[in-house]
C-alpha cells in the first residue's frame, strides 16, 4: 500500500511519558493510508515491549530498535526515515501530542501546492495551560524562498514537526547529525529549508508541546563541555549554511540561542568547560560583536555577557552561579555547608535576631539581590518573605519539629512557597497534615553529618561511657537514660553517662513550667537514691566532634509521641565518632537509622550495650555506623540533593 505519510516517533524510556502521544496518534482523523514507526533507542524500562504489545492492536503501527543506545534521537529518526514508506515524513516526540487534523490538514495543503515543507505553530502545555507559540505573521506575503526561510528560522523554535517530502531527505542526503546532543535539530531544519524548493507555513496547530515532562526532568539536566561545544559548532555551521541564502544566523536567530545558552549555565553548569572551551565561546561572541552588543537581556545576562566579551574566565563562571539567600534564626546547621554552598552558588546569609524579629531594610537588600531563597525554619522568616518575594524568585522553606506547634505556617503566604523542606519521611506527612499543603510542594531532605570532620579514639574503655546529647525538654527522656544507667550499673560499675547542653537549674524556661520543673526535680531524686552522682556527670555545652572521642554510645531515648523526634542528629554524631547511636523506638525512626540501632525497650538497649563490652562486638557495629553515616547523611550527599531542589527551581 503507497502510504501517504510516516509519523517517526524516537523513544528512549518513555513508559509514563508516551500514554498521552499514543492517544493522539489513536486519534488522527487522516482518511488516506499512513503509518506510525516507533523507533526505540535500547531502552532498560521496557519501552519496546510495551510498544511491541501496542503496535500489534494496530495495522499501519510499526516497532523498530538501535543496535545500541545512541543517547540521542538523531539515530532513531535516522532510522525511522530509512524504513519509512511514506511520500511524507513527520518527526514527533514520544512527549509531546499531534493534534487530531494534523494529517489531513497539512497533507492536503502539500499536495494541492506542491510544497517540500509544510510547518505550522505550536502549542505549548506547561502543566498549567495551553500556550499558542511560534505563529508567522503575513507568512504568505513573503515572496521568496529566502524571505520565507528568514521568518521560520526567525519567528520559529526549531522543533522538529514538520511535513517533510521523504524524497527531499534521500536524494539530498540529508539526515540528522548523530554526533550532537544539543543543537541537531537546528541544523536538521536549516538543511531541509536550504534545499527545499517550495516551503509554506499554515495557521495551523500541528502538534502539542509537553513543557511540564521536561520540567518534570530538569533536575537530572545539566549544561557543561560536551553542550557548549555542542552549541559552538551548531552557531558556526548555521551561520555557513544560511550564508548561502544570503541570511545571517546570528542576525535572525543568535540572540534566542545565546540566552539559552546563558540561562543554562547559570542553572545547569556542571564544572567542565575549561579555559579554552570558554575562549572559543568567547571568541564567537567577540567575532559577531557588531550584531550582538546590540541584543537587549536583563541585568543579570547582560553582565554575564560583558564578561564573556571579555574572555574572563572565572569573572564570569563566579557571575554565573545562582544567586541563593539563607534566611533565619539559628543558622548553626545550614551555616556549616554555607562554604560548600559557596562552590555552586553566590551565598548571601540574612541571620534574624528572633523567630520574628530580624534588620528590616537588610532583608530587603538581601531579597533585592537574591533568585533563590532559602528559609531556615518556618517561622517569622518565612512569612516575611512570602510576602514580599517577587514573582521571579523562588522560595524554599525548610521546616523541623519545633515549628509544627507553632503558628507561622498558618500565616505564611502558600501561594508563593515553591517548596517545603522536610528532615524526614515521618515530617513530611506531619507537615502536610499540619498546614495542608500540597503534597506536590513537599521534598524530602535529611540532615547531614560531617563523619570525617570528628575525633575518635582506639579505646577499649570507651564502651562504659555513655552520652545524652541534650536533655531538654523532659521529653528527651533524660529519666530513661538514668533507669538504663541504673540497669547496667548493677551488672558493672564501671558505666557512666555524660549529659551534653544546658541543665534544667540554669535554665528559665524549663523552671517557670511547673510539670517540668517536676520532671527534672525527679531526675535529681532518682541519681540521690540509686547512688549515681559520681556516674552523671553534667558537661554542659561542648563541642560534640571532639567531646564524645571517648564515648562509646549516644543515646536517643526521647518520648514517642504525635510529634516525635523528627531526626534527631545525635546518633549519627556518636556513628561518626567512632561510637554506636543507639535508640529507643519512636516513630518514624525506621526510615532514618538502621534497624540494628533501634530497640523496642530498654531492657534490649541494656542488653545490646552489655553484648558490645566485647571490644571487637563494639567496633563491628560501630564501623557499620560509621559507614551508615557517610553513605546515607553525607555533607557531599546533602549538597547534591539540597542543589537539585534548588536547580529544579530555576
């Protein structure tokens, strides 16, 4: 059967991504024969089968395969041009939908004029709405070819639908360049235009672009060597392919590909490009200065451009970092990263004075300055900033235990919060629950531990020594602690327990509460009458990565409770030195510490630390601790999924 077009859809891991294609290509209301190849580019998810299993429901869908993965869809459509039968060909993503009358419309506008091409416009679906893009005006008044491939390279993104005379492909040899994976399509299109005898533009929606899939994606992007070189040879062959029409690429269409470029760097940069890479990108721009000191950005492209101009080199990679602002009260976790931060983005810190009290016009200029803000807690800090964030900037609010009681997140402006942090899976329940906020806003990201920035000692001794890193308020259980301190003196005098932070007496707060004055009065009895003054010993505030050197085990013996520990840091300090963090169950835990670590009663904690007076039985399990620590809690780890949060963002 002569089929009269050829839909060529390049796949590669598209199971929850392609149903919505398939449906559109269910529904083409074409009367003549054509067919469908899929083309699949090895996928690893069982795209083949599945398109196998589809394509069999339908007479005129085929199924091919690369002989190995390609990495882009050059090859796959390549391939589809090869094995396709059609007079015509059409390119579509396996993301993207072509509307029901595509083929009749734009088939039967290229027969009845004999057109080589035929391209309309676009719809753009962003998640939100449907965009119209990419319209020509006046199309039809244009009066050459010249004048004709202008406007489209001009006024068109170069995505790839299009109804293209297969003929015009084989007999001018032209074909998708499999050695880009930036850029081919624009060279794709220039080839066609340039040898196309009669090319024509329809107002007509051809298909539907799926923006939000590739937002969806964007946090695994990134943008570094292999793209800009990709970008530099794509701007330089253009611009001699075009010069045969007499046309300039950079005159009609660098100005959109140079912000893209600038944009991607500033969200996606992944450290490669070298000095002489960036002299070549460098010395493109300056060749074509006299065309582009004209092109109009904003502020913050404009001075990455002076910088390219110049050929300053780390001027400009430091310009091109996001700019990110940590904003809060009681900064000393996310203050300890502020340096790693520093390699990735431009840091600003806004430090508030109170959970709602901070230096007004200092926010203000932080927040003039600032893409990206980072709320540390959910209190004043971010409400303030909901409110007056502008509508190009992003915010990120991360929240713990402590604010879940608090009113902040009632009052906060939801609408301009992009995203919630919680510490952990538990939190990220408790969160939504709490606030109702939209699960889609919520990530998780837990806390993180320095492992290789502690003391630790080779001590046989160490396993007596026992840890309470803070005691405050009595829900951290600093009676349990004493009752297994009790429990393990009675086998063997020689335990001990140390207590990190402030004490109940010295602090206001804990003596103006009447049920926690109780508590704590309580915990002095109990130490009077089962003899263990000289075991506690109360140290106040010290520095943990040196402090618990000696320690063998860190105890997390808070009350569970609906709001429990949300992480609670201290085991992982005790992993990290050497020791073991042992804990008392509470909910959630499960889903942050090993479960070797975690124990129903007290009377299994008792008895696993008695296990562990055998040195050897200690340091097996404190060494699988430690290498829980820095596989799971990382500082590195934290960065990467804290940036990825954040570029997906930009």
């Amino acid at each position: 059967m002569n089929m009269k077009v050829s839909i060529i859809v390049p796949c590669h891991n598209a199971i929850g991504k392609i149903e919505r294609c398939l449906a559109s290509l269910r529904a083409q209301d074409f009367a003549s024969p054509y067919e469908v190849i899929f083309v699949d580019d090895c996928s690893d998810d069982g795209t083949y089968a599945y398109l196998e299993a589809e394509a069999a429901r339908h007479a005129n869908w085929r199924v091919f395969q690369t002989e190995a993965n390609s990495g882009s869809p050059s090859r796959p459509r390549n391939l589809g041009t090869r094995v396709a039968s059609g007079d015509y060909v059409f390119f579509l993503d396996c993301d993207d939908r072509i509307l029901a009358d595509t083929l009749s419309v734009h088939h039967a506008h290229a027969v009845a004029n004999d057109c080589c091409v035929v391209r309309g416009y676009l719809i753009v679906d962003d998640g939100k709405q449907l965009i119209e893009m990419n319209r020509v005006v006046n199309f039809g008044e244009a009066e050459g070819k010249r004048e004709r491939v202008e406007l489209i390279i001009s006024k068109q993104s170069t995505t790839v639908p299009s109804l293209i005379k297969r003929d015009l492909l084989l007999h001018g040899g032209i074909a998708w360049n499999e050695q880009l994976r930036m850029g081919e399509d624009t060279l794709f299109l220039i080839d066609v235009l340039t040898a196309a005898e009669r090319i024509d533009y329809i107002e007509h929606a051809t298909f539907i672009y799926n923006k939000a899939v590739t937002q969806v994606a964007s946090s695994t992007r990134t943008y570094g060597a292999r793209e800009l070189g990709n970008h530099l040879a794509v701007w330089d062959a253009a611009e001699r392919k075009l010069a045969w029409l007499g046309l300039s690429y950079v005159g009609i269409r660098f100005q959109v590909g140079l912000q893209t470029v600038l944009q991607a760097l500033v969200r996606y940069y992944s450290g490669d490009i070298d000095p002489a890479l960036f002299k070549r990108f460098s010395d493109f721009v300056s060749q074509h200065w006299h065309v582009v000191s004209a092109f109009r950005f904003n502020a913050r492209l404009a001075r990455l451009l002076e910088l390219l101009h110049a050929n300053d080199y780390s001027g400009f990679f430091e310009e091109a970092k996001p700019r990110l602002l940590v904003a809060g009260y009681d900064l000393k976790f996310i203050e300890k990263v502020v340096p790693l931060l520093s390699r990735r983005f431009q840091v600003r810190v806004d430090e508030w004075t109170g959970h709602n009290e901070h230096d007004v016009a200092a926010s203000r200029d932080a927040l003039d300055w600032a893409e990206l803000i980072f709320c540390e807690w959910l209190l004043g800090n971010a409400v303030w900033y909901s409110r007056y964030k502008r509508n190009d900037q992003r915010l990120i609010v991360r929240a713990h235990r402590f604010e879940l009681s608090r009113q902040f997140g009632h009052i906060v402006e939801d609408d301009n919060v992009d995203v919630y942090i919680a510490v952990s899976v538990l939190y990220v329940e408790r969160l939504i629950e709490t606030f109702r906020i939209s699960r889609a806003k919520v990530r998780l990201l837990p806390n993180y531990v320095d492992a290789t920035g502690y003391a630790s000692m080779e001590a046989a001794d160490r396993v007596y020594n026992l840890a309470l890193i803070g005691s405050l308020p009595s829900r951290k259980g600093l009676m349990k602690a004493l009752e297994l301190l009790r429990s393990l003196v009675e086998v063997d005098p020689r335990y001990n327990l140390s207590v990190y932070g402030k004490s109940a007496m010295e602090t206001t707060w804990v003596m103006r509460d009447p049920l926690e004055e109780a508590y704590f009065r309580r915990c002095e009895d109990y130490i009077q009458a089962h003899g263990l003054s000289g075991r506690v010993r109360f140290k106040g505030h010290v520095d943990v990565t040196r402090a618990l050197a000696e320690v063998g085990f860190v105890l997390s013996v808070s009350d569970d409770e609906r709001l429990p520990e949300s992480f609670h840091i201290a085991p992982s300090d005790g992993f990290a030195s050497g020791g073991q963090g042992l804990l008392l169950d509470w909910s959630g835990v499960e889903y942050i510490y090993p479960s070797d670590s975690v124990f129903p009663s007290l009377e299994a904690m008792r008895d696993h630390i008695l296990r562990s007076a055998d040195y050897a039985t200690f340091q097996e399990g404190a060494k699988k601790g430690h290498e829980f620590v820095g596989r799971e809690y990382s500082a590195s780890l934290f960065l990467d999924r804290l940036d990825g949060i954040l570029r997906d963002l930009l």
